[in-house]
C-alpha cells in the first residue's frame, strides 16, 4: 500500500478531508506516512526505495515551504522599503470614496499587515497611493 492509494481511499484522516486541489502540508504527509506503515503487509513490506523517495518528497516539500515564507518575508521587506522612500514626498491617494486627495507624507507606521503611511495626520494604506509627484 502506498500514501497515493492512502490519499485515494481518504482512510488516513477522515474527518479531514481536503477539497480537489488542495495541497498536502507536512502535518497530512506524516499522517499518510504513518498510516502506510501501521497498514502495511507484513509479508510485503514497504519497498526501501519508496520509503526513501517518499522521504525525499518531504524533505522536498519543507525545502518548498521554507522558500515560500523567505520569499514572502522578501516581499513584505520590499514593500516597507518602498512605504519608506515615500516619505517627505507628495503623493495622491484614493479616498475610498472614489475621490483623490493630494498630500505630503511625513510618516510611517510599520508592524500593521501592511505599511501605513502617515499623510496630513491620516494614516494611509500603502495600496491606496495612486501617483507620487
């Protein structure tokens, strides 16, 4: 038995089954693996070449996951740099309203979900800024 008829057969963790498309995580793939194990013939074990591809998978899959965190930490990194050359500049942003208001930038907030630019004693969302002039 294998973790793809495993995966097939949903028989590793019933009460959470994963809507087509989804992707495994590293907790579902261990849960998978264990299973394999615990219902495996005893009189045909796990193929030593499958066990280690199946390692290679994981391993493969947290290398995956730590490049998806870097790279989102780059990003975030990315767009306080660009919050932060802002600063001093006059820039037009959206309202909200569908109007455009025009001020100066004279701050920056950081630690929020995204930066937040001060602009004439309003805290402004970075993805609102449409010009800088």
């Amino acid at each position: 038995m294998n973790i793809a008829s495993i995966a097939d057969t949903g028989s590793a963790n019933p009460g959470s089954a994963t809507a087509p498309g989804d992707q495994l995580d590293r907790q579902d793939f261990l849960q998978l693996l264990v299973m394999q194990l615990k219902n495996q013939d005893p009189l045909n074990p796990i193929d030593d070449r499958e066990f280690i591809s199946q390692m290679a998978q994981l391993s493969s899959l947290e290398a995956t996951n730590q490049l998806s965190s870097q790279m989102g930490q780059m990003a975030a990194g990315q767009q306080q740099l660009g919050a932060l050359a802002l600063v001093g500049r006059d820039v037009e942003y959206s309202d909200g309203s569908g109007g455009t208001v025009r001020g100066k930038v004279s701050g920056l907030r950081l630690g929020a979900s995204e930066p937040m630019l001060k602009i004439d004693d309003r805290e402004v969302p970075l993805e609102l800024i449409q010009t800088v002039l």
